[in-house]
C-alpha cells in the first residue's frame, strides 16, 4: 500500500522547476565541486542538521573537530558531530533501497548516544514539542512491518524521485523507527535518495535552509499528520530543494577548466567516437580554438586516441 499524498499543481510545478535547474548546472558544469567547497558544505549539512536537534557546536567548531583540534563543548554534542562525520564519510558503501542499512547508519550516528542504536522500537513513543504531544506514533509492533512497507515504495514504487525523497522523509518521520535520531536519520536517507537521482546533490546543503526554516519544517510536519497525508511536505520539501539549487546557481560562480569539461563530456559520450564539433555542441559556451586546445591536451596527456586528420578527425576515450 503507497503512503497517502496528492501530487498537487505546485508540486507539478515545483518539480519542473528543480529538473530546468538541475538541467542549468549540468550545463554549466557545476556537477563537480572544487574539493573545498565539497567539504564546507558537508560540514555545513552535519552543523545544520544537528543543530535543529538542540546542539550547540559551530561550523568553527567541526572544522576544528576533523583538524584533531581541541574543542570546548559538552561532551554529547561532540559525541553527535563526530558520529554524523562518520555517517557521513560511509555514504557510498549503504544501500539506500535496504532497511538493513538504514539501521547500520542509524547505529553509526547514535553510538553512545541512546541504548540500542540501530535497533528498531519495540516500545510506544509521543513526540513533544514544549509542553505539547504534537504526534502519536504508531505502536512499536507495527514499526517492522511499517518500515519494511515504506521500503518497498521506494524501491517499486514509479514516482518521481524528487517526490519518493520527500514521501520517505515524511512517512519516516511519522513511524519513528528509532527511539531517538529519527529526524537526523531521516534528513540524511532523504538527501541519499536525492544523490541516487542526481550527483548534483551529494553535497548541497539542504540542511541548511531547512534550519533556517525550521518552526515551518515542524509546521508542516504537524499539519500533514493532522491532514493524514504528506503533500504539504511533499511541497515544502520542494520548495527548499529549488532554493538550494538556486544558491548553487546564482551564488557559485565557477568557471569549469578543460579537464572538468573532458571529464563531463566522457560521462556523456562513454566509449563512442566524437568529432569536435561533437565537443563544442556540448560546450556551447567556448569557442572553436578552446575546443581545440582542450582536445589537444587531452591527447596530450594521453586521455583521448586521435584517428584521422582535418575533416575526417575522430577522438575517442582512452579505457583506464
């Protein structure tokens, strides 16, 4: 059975928008970011995630922490970064589809942190904001079944990535698997499904506008419980994915080399012959002698195989 939502016009909408961007920063080969700004964003993504759960640590003070500085805090909050840097570090070997790894990430970010990490609730659970129970959880002898169904919509399930992204943050969220870390688990399953769409946003910091809207966040999360489906996060969700690739957009003014454009034009034409007016249909933004430069070079460093001359010149890629 699929989780209850409405794909609303403004979801349509939104998920239009996002896929013209994401289109622009393929364009502008912005796919690969510099190594620092990988890092800072990441960062920036653990600080903002943890901190909507109530810890105090600044980026100044993560920066610090992978430096093997000294930093001043309490000892649970260093406990937390240091588990969300691991977690985060060990991306590429979970399985995103499997329950299983879900749990194991789980385990890795609340180690020290709760008794059983990893395990999933046997137990009843009321979520509090202040003074208020604002959302009863199911009963811990449904979590299973619950958890393995909502897996199964992932993985079976035709939507369109963007939305199955924001039904399983939200779907998660109102199991609440875990006794605790439940929201930080779902932020980073959420951005993991994201980054199986699309490598634009392995290292977008969607945390952070989150964060900066987070009374909505928790808004919109109450109010889709109340309306017994999750299209108003659905949208919400949206709405902060397009602002993050707006940022990149607008904010991240990068200027590709010749080997990031070789190394995006490989991902494109694979193991297939080209010409350079091949090359320049797809940098549409470089003139005739810059193809020709870059082509040279990739020669050069021994990157391409050239075959014929003039006219009849055809590059192909050398298999590493």
């Amino acid at each position: 059975m699929n989780p209850p939502y409405t794909v609303s016009h403004k979801i349509l909408a939104l998920t239009s928008l996002i896929s013209e961007k994401i289109g622009e920063i393929k364009s502008a080969r912005l796919i690969k970011y510099p190594l620092d700004l990988r890092k800072r964003n990441q960062i920036k993504t653990i600080q903002s995630s943890l901190e909507i759960e109530g810890n105090s640590l600044t980026v100044e003070q993560i920066t610090d922490l992978i430096n093997h500085k000294r930093v001043l805090g309490k000892k649970k909050d260093i406990t937390e970064v240091k588990n969300a840097l691991k977690v985060y570090s060990m991306t590429d070997t979970l399985d995103v589809y499997k329950l299983d790894s879900l749990c194991k990430a789980h385990e890795v970010l609340m180690t020290g942190l709760v008794d059983e990490p990893g395990k999933l609730r046997t137990t009843s659970v009321g979520i509090a904001r202040g003074d208020n129970i604002t959302h009863v959880a199911p009963p811990g002898k449904l979590v299973p079944s619950l958890m393995n169904e909502l897996f199964d919509y992932l993985r079976k399930e035709k939507d369109l990535a963007l939305i199955k992204s924001c039904v399983f943050h939200y779907e998660l969220e109102f199991i609440h698997p875990f006794v605790d870390g439940n929201g930080r688990i779902g932020r980073l399953w959420q951005s993991m499904i994201l980054k199986e769409y699309s490598p634009i946003f392995e290292f977008l910091p969607i945390e952070t506008l989150i964060k900066e809207r987070q009374q909505d966040y928790y808004g919109v999360l109450a109010s889709s419980d109340k309306q017994g489906n999750s299209t108003g996060f659905i949208e919400f969700m949206l709405e902060i994915i397009d602002l993050t690739l707006e940022d990149l957009l607008f904010e991240q003014n990068l200027t590709p080399t010749n080997r990031e454009r070789m190394d995006v034009f490989r991902s494109i034409v694979g193991e297939r012959h080209f010409s350079r007016k091949d090359y320049l249909r797809h940098n549409k933004d470089i003139s005739t002698a810059t193809a020709s430069r870059d082509l040279k070079m990739a020669v050069d460093r021994g990157i391409l195989k050239k075959t014929g001359e003039k006219r009849l010149t055809k590059y192909y890629f050398r298999i590493s």
